[in-house]
C-alpha cells in the first residue's frame, strides 16, 4: 500500500513537475555560475550542481523522464514478445522452434551490454535508450507467453473454436490471449522496476537522454566529477532511482501475490 | 546416458555462440549511416574511412562480409582500440583476469550472504527472520548498481576511511609478479601473505556491490528449495529416527538447496558481468568492465562489439557448466 503511494506521488511529479519545481528552467538549459555546488539548505533542499542547477528541481522533472522510459520500454518488450511468443507457441514446429532458439541466444548476452551495444550503433539519445531496452526485454516475455499458449492451444475450447471456423489469428485474439493477460501483467510490474534501472544505467553510460534533459541516471554520472564533496549532486538523484525501482519492485511483488497465488508459501 | 546429456549440451554451444556473433556482426552492420564510418569512428577522414570499407570488405554481400567476420574472430582478429591503439584482443586478454578475480569473489560473497540468508528464512519461514530477509533482499535488487557503488565508496571509503577507495591494491606497494593476473592467487603464489591481504581488501567493496543484486535472487531460490525438501517423507523419517536437526539441515537440506542454487549462478554471472561495466568504472578496477565503459564514452564501437561477443561467450559457458554439474548432482535429469 504505501508502495502505491509512493507510485501516486511519483506520477504527480512527472505530471505535475514543471510547476511543482521552484526552479523549473533549471531543466531546460540554465545555468547559475554564482550558485555553483552549494549545500543543501532551505532554497535547495538537494543543493545545487555544478553547473548551479538546483538539483530538487531536476530530480522532480526527471521523474517524468524515468516513469515514460519504463512505460514505453516495457510496451516495447511485451508487444514483440507477445507476438513472437504467440507465434512460437500457436504454430510450433520448425517455427516455433527457431524462434525460442533466437530468444535463448539473444538472453545469453546480458541485457544492459546488449542493450548499450544497439545504443552505441544507434546513437546517444533517450529515444534509442527506450528502443535498445525494449529490444533486450521481449524474450522474457516472449518465452511466458509462448508457454501460455502452447499449454491453452490444446484445450478443448480452443479446439471447439477452430472448429467453429475461427482462423488461427481469431482465435488467438479471442480466445488465447486474454487468457495469458494475468501472467503477463504480474511479469511487467515486476519488470518496471529493472527498466527504470537499466535506463538509469545507460544514462549513467552517456548514452541516454543529453543534457539539459534531467535524466537521473546521467544527473549521477555527471556528478562524479565532483564527487566526494559535493555529494549532494550525486545522491538525490540516485535515491529517487531507488525508491522508484523499490517501490514498483514491491508493487509487483504484492501483485503476484495477488494474481499469481501458485508462488506464495 | 550422462554422456549423451553432455554430448546433447555442448552440441547446443556452437549454435549459440554463432547466434551470438551474428547478433553482434548485425548490430555493426545495420546501421544507420554508414557501417565504414561507425567503425572508423568520428574523427575519420573520408580516406580512413574508405581504407576502413576496404579492409573490412564493407562493399561485400552481408553473408560473405559474414564468413569474413567469422574467419577474422576464429584468428583472434578483433579490431583495434581507438583510445589504447592496441589490438582489442590484446587489451581483453590483459584485462580479463581483473574482472574474473572481482566476480569470482562477488558470486563468492552473494553466496555466503544468500544462501545462510535464504536458509533462515525457510526455517522460520512468514516470522521476523523471513520478512526481514525477503525486505532486504528486495532493497537489494532495487539499488541502481552505479549509485551504490558512490554511496559505499562515501560512506566506507572516504568518511570512515575503512577500506580502500579503489583500484587492485594501493598504489606504494608493488605488484604480484603476473603468473595468473588474479593477484590473490598471486600474491598467494608467491607467499606474500600482506598482499593477499591487500588485494582482498581492494576487492571487497566492488565484489559487494556486485554481488548485491544477486543475494535476493539466491535467497529466494535457497528459501524456495529448503522448504520444498523440508516438506519430503525423509526428512521426516530421518527427524523420526532421532538424528539431531543440526545433522538433518546440513545433510540432507543443504544438499538439495545446493542444487537448486547452482541453477542461480548462471543468472549471477550474467548479471555481474553487466555490473562490471558500471562497478569497475566507480573503483577504478583495470577490468574489462573499465575498459567497455572508456570505449562506450568514446562511442569506439570495435571494443564494444568485442566485449559484447566476450561476455556472450561466457555466458554461455557458464551456463553449460551449470548445466553438466545440474547433471552430475542429480541424476533425474539425465535423461
């Protein structure tokens, strides 16, 4: 519950941000020479950076920046899974086949280098970011959704839909799939809290969103020029990354529970 | 019947691999722009970048530039660094030892807090001892690595001043003579005990902050697999026949979780050697990790590309491995 609240808060900064923020234009391009590295206090809870950018400010906005990246890494990653996945299971054979083989390879390379690699090829830009994780994400749900419908494929009310003269894509759309909903929802809640991550990290790599755009994980990186003293600049921003991924961690957590009570004790 | 699951195993490996070298080969090639330039990087001029297109034979049809590919990587031919100027064979062979030492005592570390983590919290299992296991093991997986390796570094190295703030050992004290390049064992190798001492001490902050994210998921799958075996018929037997608890847990439970956890170090090793990138960078650790991350800031595609085949490969191994041994301690699988 208090997860949710968490969750409640945090959409209202990315919604919100802008207006929230004392210092808004402090995320789109302005600098303070005079104000540069000072302390936390009363004007800037969190201090200020090195470039004098109240870092309270950055971190709200940045909120949006985090929140849209998990959505749309995760619509990425369950949309070309589900259809690989639901491809792989219907079919089967050969097809299926070849394209569980291309999902175990593609998770043998671990998610966060495949995922800076495309970056790299693509382009420093949020926009790649989203892109590059999403394409890393899908084989899991590729791989659960493919054992979803090849489990449900040889019950008999599928049986009975084809029969009735369902095409495959009919039935699939229909009948199959919702049912493979559940699964699905518990896995990408759980998934939020590791998207926000690895953005977070590919941001820390340069390769995300560039500056002004208050990025969390590129707010850490670039105050490691400064750090151990001005330590402010680094750990806010790197707090908010935590409690966002903590609380959809327990958010997903409490929704497996909920939805999936095979794997509680 | 074991050496057919071998043989069935390792007949799946140069598949993978293959696989693995396309999807890397792919990524240089479908580009957009220019395949020549991307390699040649940006500060080529346009006759680099044409001596580029013709060594790599970029104007080839994909499938032969392929067979090149393969041709070039099975002589170790790997590219050059932009920012070492060495061949990037070279600088992986020169590195890797680094990163093996820190994940092999980061999967150590996550092993001796996950496992006793994840015992307990079966044996008393929904009390406090659980709850708290299971919260922490959550927190755990929800620190961005790179931030706790800052705030460890603040916190253990620079305020208190208790371990050291980076590096493979300080840097007044000389180094092991090279026989493995794992320093311990070096360090050991050469019975200088001070600077196993040293070199364990550099290792422990950035091993912890590896092996961070992977406590939850060993605690978990110990917790899971004890309370599994704790439910069987034996256990009860043995408990009826009078044999102390302490002989039950380490016989038989330990055993069993033994195996299930071993199905964990494969996922570890995948997520460490991701972290690698982002920990080695904080410490400052001569790793591949460190050497993938100056190349990522320069965007000097040749080494990513290789480190990404690299750990692919290991990956790979790893979980072959993993699979064989699964097959050794529990023969139920074997078929």
């Amino acid at each position: 519950m208090a997860a949710l609240a968490a969750i409640a808060l945090l959409l209202v900064a990315a919604v919100f941000g802008p207006s929230l923020a004392p210092y808004s234009e402090d995320a789109e391009g302005a600098i303070h020479a005079d104000a540069r590295l000072r302390p936390p206090s009363g004007a800037h809870p969190f201090g200020t950076d090195e470039l004098g950018r109240d870092v309270f400010s950055r971190v709200l906005i940045g909120a949006r920046i985090s929140l849209s990246v998990g959505v749309i890494v995760l619509v990425i990653g369950v949309t070309i899974g589900t259809i690989l996945g639901a491809i792989a299971g219907f079919v089967g054979g050969r097809v299926g086949e070849a394209i569980m083989r291309f999902t175990d390879i593609t998770i043998t390379i671990p998610e966060l280098i495949l995922a800076l690699a495309i970056t790299a090829v693509l382009g420093r830009s949020l926009g790649n970011t989203m892109l590059a994780i999403g394409l890393v994400r899908w084989p899991i749900y590729c791989r659960l959704v493919q054992a979803q419908v090849a489990g449900l494929a040889t019950e008999p009310f599928v049986e009975a839909a084809v029969a009735g003269g369902g095409g495959p894509a009919r039935v699939l759309l229909r009948h199959i799939l919702p049912n493979c909903v559940s699964p699905v929802i518990v896995r990408a809640s759980l998934d939020m809290g590791l998207a926000i991550l690895t953005a977070a990290a590919l941001g820390f790599l340069g390769l995300g969103a560039q500056e002004p755009i208050p990025e969390w994980g590129a707010m850490v990186s670039n105050a490691r020029n400064t750090f151990p003293t001005a330590w402010w600049s680094a750990t806010f921003p790197g707090l908010a990354i935590f409690m966002t991924v903590f609380a959809f961690n327990v958010l997903g957590d409490g929704l497996r529970d909920v939805l999936d009570p095979r794997t509680t004790d | 019947m074991f050496v057919q699951y071998v043989g069935r195993r390792l007949a799946l490996i140069p598949i993978t691999l293959l696989g693995v070298s396309a999807i890397v080969f792919l990524l240089a090639r479908i580009v957009p722009g220019d395949p020549a330039q991307l390699a040649a990087g940006d500060q080529a001029t346009p006759e680099m970048v044409e001596a580029f297109r013709q060594e790599y034979r970029l104007d080839r049809p994909i499938w032969e530039q392929y067979v090149a590919f393969l041709g070039g990587l099975l002589q170790g031919e790997l590219g050059r660094s932009m920012f070492t100027g060495r061949p990037v064979l070279d600088d992986l062979r020169a590195f890797l030892p680094a990163t093996l030492e820190l994940t092999a005592v980061g999967i150590t570390l996550a092993l001796l807090i996950g496992v006793p983590a994840g015992v307990f919290s079966a044996l008393y299992r929904n009390r406090w001892p659980d709850q708290l296991a299971r919260g922490l093991a959550l927190t755990g997986v929800s620190f961005p690595v790179f931030w706790l390796a800052l705030m460890l570094q603040l916190l253990l190295a620079v305020s208190l001043d208790l371990l050291p703030i980076g590096g493979r050992f300080p840097a007044a004290y000389k180094g092991p003579a090279t026989i493995t390049g794992l320093y311990t064992l070096d360090f050991a190798l050469a019975r200088d005990a001070e600077g196993v001492g040293l070199a364990l001490r550099h290792l422990l902050l950035p091993a912890l902050c590896l092996a961070v994210g992977s406590v939850a998921s060993i605690t978990r799958i110990t917790r899971t697999s004890v309370l599994d075996v704790l439910g069987r018929d034996f256990i009860r037997t043995s408990r009826a026949m009078g044999l102390p608890e302490r002989v039950v847990i380490g016989k038989y439970v330990l055993k069993n979780a033994f195996i299930a956890t071993l199905t964990m170090l494969g996922v570890a090793l995948t997520y460490m050697l991701a972290g690698s990138v982002l920990v080695e960078s904080v410490f400052d650790w001569p790793g591949i990790g460190l050497y993938a991350f100056k190349s990522i800031i320069q965007l000097d595609f040749q080494p990513i590309a290789a480190f990404t085949l690299l750990v692919g490969t290991m990956v790979a191994l790893v979980n072959l491995g993993v699979d064989v041994l699964y097959g050794v301690f529990d023969p139920r699988i074997r078929r």
